[in-house]
C-alpha cells in the first residue's frame, strides 16, 4: 500500500501539486502556486482527474491487499469521511466523502465553530444543502442557507464564516483546501439562538496539548505549578492555553491570580486583555476581599 501511494504522488497529474502545496504551506499566494491553483479552477477539470487518480490507485492496491490501508491520515465528522492527501506546513488538501443517509440521522445543529483558517472548497460530484453562518465586526452572527453542487468552488474565511453541510442528495464528494491564518487565534463556537460565545479552543495542537496540561495540574491542586503556569499566561503561547494557564492560577491561589489577571488587562497590546478587564471586573464584583492582592513575583 505504501509503494502504491508512493506511485501515484510521482504521477504527472500528481506530483506538481504536491510540489505546488510545498509553496502553498510556506505561505505563498494560490495564484502563484501553479498546480495547485489549477487544481481549484472549476474549468480546468483538474481535481476530478487528481482525485479519481488516488481512487483508481487505492483500488487497485486493495485488489490485491483486501486488508489493507493507504497510509494517508484519515478521521470522520458529521458523516463525512476524510483522507489527508498531502499536508505541507500550514496547510493541508483533504478529500471528503458525505453521506446523505447518515446526515439525515444527525441531529440540528445548535452553535457553529468558526476556525482561524482560509478554506477552498470544490464539489466534485453531487450536490448539497447547509447552512451558513456569518460574524460582522460588532460580533453579530446571522445565517443563511446556502447550496452547491457539483463544480462550484466556494472560498471561506474562517474567522468571520463557517458552513456546514446538512443535507446531501446521495452522496456528495468534495476537495478542500485549507491554510492556517493565525497560529494563535483559537477556534471559537458561537450558539445560533443568541451569538453568544459557548465554547473556544486552540487551533494549534501544541498549544491543545500544553491547555490540557493547564487543567490537569489544576485538577490535581498542584499549588507548586504555579510559578510556570503564571509564565505561561504571560507568555507568547495561543490565547487560549494562557486562558486556561490564567484560570487555573486563579483557582490554585486566588489573591496571586487576580494580580496576574490584572497585569494581563492593563497591557493595551495584549490580546487577552479586554477578556481578561471583564473577568476581573466579575470577580471583583462578587469578590471584594480580593480587591489588592499580594503583588505577583513571577
């Protein structure tokens, strides 16, 4: 399987995307990224013969390998299966497979996530309905449905758009192209009822990680952790491991904690501060005798 795949990336039809996406990654426009701007101009037919290629090469490595499996990194959500076909710094080029029957099964959705990432997508057979949720600059969110079918390209900017595919007529396939715009922007989910923010998390796995051990350390009242978790909060990581660094701190030793969320809302540039004013105004608040604390010594 692995020769086999190995094969079809040094195909002609194959092989300049992939050398394409290597730009592509390292930030360069698409329209300067030949191959792979072509591979998303509807007119030029490419993707479906890109794609068709790996089809038509993973059956016939399956044909003689039934148990086998192309080592390509793979997941599924919302009923849409999904092969990595090439990943290159930044970016990555998936191609997705929807089922209309399992779609009809999910339930309606109640927030949309919106990521910190530039996407193309291509339909490549079939057709689809989904919903469509848009952020203006004063943070109002409103949707609208939307529809695509088969050789519609659409382009997305994920902090400000999110689409979900909700209903498909049989099966749809699609290829996709996404690029990171911000290693430190988190994603962030919205409910449709009333725009208000419900959940967010970091883009960056690194950064999903060291979150993970933020929380982890609180839930095990490591009162010693508190010096690097206070370093991380301050430091340059995405904004919502320090989020959840400076929250953690909060609960292990409380006067020390509000000294820190109170550097953090009085620095103009950082991003956590108008989060962090609103906190400390709300603990304040509900708190008094947290009113000057010791002073943090880092």
């Amino acid at each position: 399987m692995s020769r086999a795949l190995a094969a079809w990336r040094a195909e002609p039809v194959v092989a300049p995307v992939l050398a394409a996406m290597k730009r592509f990654g390292a930030g360069a426009p698409l329209q300067r990224c030949g191959a792979l701007a072509l591979l998303f101009d509807p007119a030029s037919g490419r993707a479906l013969a890109f794609s068709r290629s790996l089809v038509d090469a993973g059956l016939a490595a399956l044909d003689g390998n039934p148990l086998g499996q192309l080592p390509l990194s793979h997941g599924s959500r919302d009923a849409a299966p999904l092969l990595v076909l090439a990943q290159s710094g930044s970016a990555r080029l998936t191609l997705s497979a929807y089922d209309g029957t399992a779609l009809a099964l999910l339930p309606a959705a109640r927030t949309a996530r919106f990521r910190p990432v530039e996407n193309w997508a291509l339909v490549l057979v079939g057709s689809c309905k989904g919903d469509r949720a848009l952020r203006d600059d004063e943070g109002g969110l409103k949707t609208e449905l939307c529809a695509f079918t088969a050789g519609d390209l659409h382009y997305r900017h994920g902090p400000n758009e999110a689409v979900e595919v909700r209903s498909v007529d049989g099966s749809m396939a699609m290829l996709q192209l996404e690029r990171q715009l911000d290693e430190h922007e988190p994603v962030r989910e919205y409910a449709l009822a009333d725009g208000a923010l419900v959940h967010q998390a970091s883009a960056r796995k690194e950064d999903s990680r060291a979150e993970l051990a933020m929380a982890l350390l609180g839930r095990m009242n490591r009162i010693d952790a508190v010096p690097q978790m206070a370093r991380a909060a301050l430091g340059g990581g995405g904004d919502a491991m320090r989020w959840q660094a400076l929250r953690e701190v909060i609960v292990l030793d409380a006067l020390a904690g509000m000294e820190l969320l109170a550097q953090v809302a009085a620095d103009p540039e950082d991003s956590l501060g108008v989060q962090a004013g609103a906190l400390l105004e709300q603990l304040l608040a509900s708190r008094p005798d947290l009113q000057g604390g010791a002073a943090w010594p880092g």
